[in-house]
C-alpha cells in the first residue's frame, strides 16, 4: 500500500494535527513509522478509519492472520499514558493491548467487532445503553492503582488547572447568562472533588458512547485520556451524550433518572455524580465562549449547570 494509501489528505488527522507546531514534519515522518511498526510487529496494513483527529489508526493483521488494530498517535500529554492505562486495565471494560511503543505513542490493539459505537446503537433504549455503558465504567475501575501511579496524570492537578483557567476566563470575557454563584461553584468543585473521594481508580478521562464498540465479549473502551483519582470523574460524558437529556421537554426529570439508573449500577453515589457534572459544565461552558467564540452556547451548558446543580442540592 501506498503513502498516499495509508495516509491520504482528506483523513481527519492530517487536517487536524497539520496545524500544530511541528505536525507536519510528524506527518512527513507518519509513513515511515507505519513502515516501521509493521515490519516490526510483523503486520499487514488496511486502509486507515475515517475517525481519530489526534491519531491514524488502522486494522492490521497480524503474522497468525489474527485481526488488531494499530494506533499511532500525535505525541500530546493526553495520549502519553492510554498504552499504561490499557495494560493495567487488562481487558477489563476495554480493549486488549498487544504491543507498545511509548517513544512513538504507538498501540497495537485487539481489534473490536462488529466495532458500533454505543452512540449509534439506536436499537437499543437510552436506559439500557447508559445501563450496558456503566457495567464497562465499573470494569476500568476494578484495575488496581500501582504504587505512584504508574506515571499517570492525577484528576486533582488536572481539574486544579482547569479551576484556574475557569476563574481568568470568567473574569476576562465576563459572558451574559452566567451566574457568577454558578461559576464560582463550579471552580470550587474542580478544586474540592479529588480530595474527597472516597477511593482512586485509573480513570478513563474521556468516557463518551463514542469511545464505546461492541465486540464480541461485550462493550469496550478505547481512546481513553487516563488519569488517576476519583472515580465519579468519568460517568458524566455518558449520560450527557446518549439522547442527550437536556433536548427533552422539561429535562430535570430525565436527568435525574439517568444519573440515578447509572449511579446505581456503579454502587456510587448520585449526587456526587451530579456535582461533578456541575464542574465539567461550568468549565465547558467558559471553553465554549474562550475557545469557540460562542456566548450563546455556553449560556445554553450553563442552563444545564443551573439543573445539574439544584439535583445535586448544591
């Protein structure tokens, strides 16, 4: 197969990591790694997936005809530690890890089928999906956490960053249709969660239905961002993303029922769920209006804030 096979212009990768510092001279060097790894893992490449804007992946086979995946990502501080993540998790709840090369942040994956992502599975209700979602959450979480971590990012500096950026954001761009309680709650949580969770677990960082596939033994997880800390970090994307709750009619009640239905197949608590959801909101909602340049959205993440909030009894 050909570079232009392998990577061709119009894969969302290329567009994407082209306008980083250095992407392209990484992208000029993509071919050759691919080549590389190949060789090395005794691997025969297929023509890469559409999906990824930080990574080219691909389905290989391997030297025993076996099907993976192979996953070559852009070196970010995100992606460092998923190869760690995937080996401690060790199947549980996530795809398989075959080899790692963390130099070249390059995966070679067990290879997901028929690969739906749990977004997609429109057959199936909401409540079963966040229900079939949560069971895998609950299977990352069992991975003990090695002495130090294993070198992974912590949820606590992570979140105390983002409490930092929240506050200048608010202060600099002060945005209609954000209450300032609101937001100043929302910085106090990112701060204030971490330290008074009742136990730490490799945390996937990025738990969305589009990060879920079917495969044969069940729901996985790829693509994780992981860190290490408190568990109630993660549910949140899944509930908000599967026949997003806040676009019915009169929402608060489906909220509710959905962290409650996914709280209570965690065995957590559901208003600590929702207040972490308050601090993802409110820092998403300052993102949108600093990053995006979109008031009226963040006003909209805040609305949702406001509800997640008054369930919490916050």
């Amino acid at each position: 197969m050909s570079a232009a096979e392998l990577v061709p212009p119009a894969l969302p990768v290329v567009r994407t990591v082209s306008g980083y510092p250095g992407g392209r001279a990484w992208l000029d060097r993509l071919p050759g790694l691919i080549g590389e790894l190949t060789a090395r893992w005794e691997l025969t490449p297929g023509r890469p997936f559409a999906g990824g804007s930080c990574s080219w992946v691909a389905p290989v086979r391997r030297a025993d005809g076996s099907p993976a995946v192979l996953k070559i990502g852009w070196p970010h501080r995100e992606a460092a530690g998923e190869g760690e993540a995937l080996r401690l998790w060790d199947g549980r709840g996530a795809v398989r890890l075959y080899e790692h090369d963390p130099e070249r942040y390059a995966l070679l994956l067990e290879r997901c089928e028929p690969g739906t992502e749990l977004g997609d599975a429109d057959e199936l209700p909401a409540e079963e999906r966040l229900a079939l979602g949560a069971r895998a959450l609950r299977g990352l979480w069992e991975a003990p956490v090695p002495p130090g971590s294993a070198g992974l990012e912590r949820v606590a500096d992570v979140t105390a960053a983002w409490a930092g950026t929240a506050e200048e954001r608010m202060a600099r761009l002060s945005p209609p249709g954000f209450d300032p309680a609101l937001v100043a709650l929302g910085v106090r949580l990112l701060r204030e969660l971490p330290a008074t969770a009742g136990r730490e677990v490799v945390v996937h960082g990025d738990f969305n239905p589009g990060n879920l596939l079917a495969a044969g033994r069940g729901w996985l997880a790829i693509d994780a961002k992981p860190m290490v800390g408190d568990p109630l970090y993660d549910p949140w994307p899944l509930v908000e993303q599967i026949d997003d709750p806040f676009a019915r009619p009169g929402p608060r009640p489906v909220v509710a029922a959905r962290c409650a239905l996914v709280a209570d197949v965690l065995g957590a608590d559901v208003a600590r769920l929702q207040a972490w959801a308050v601090a993802r909101r409110v820092e998403s909602a300052l993102w949108a209006v600093d990053r995006r340049g979109d008031p009226g959205a963040g006003a909209a993440i805040m609305r949702e804030a406001r509800i997640l909030a008054d369930l919490a009894g916050l």
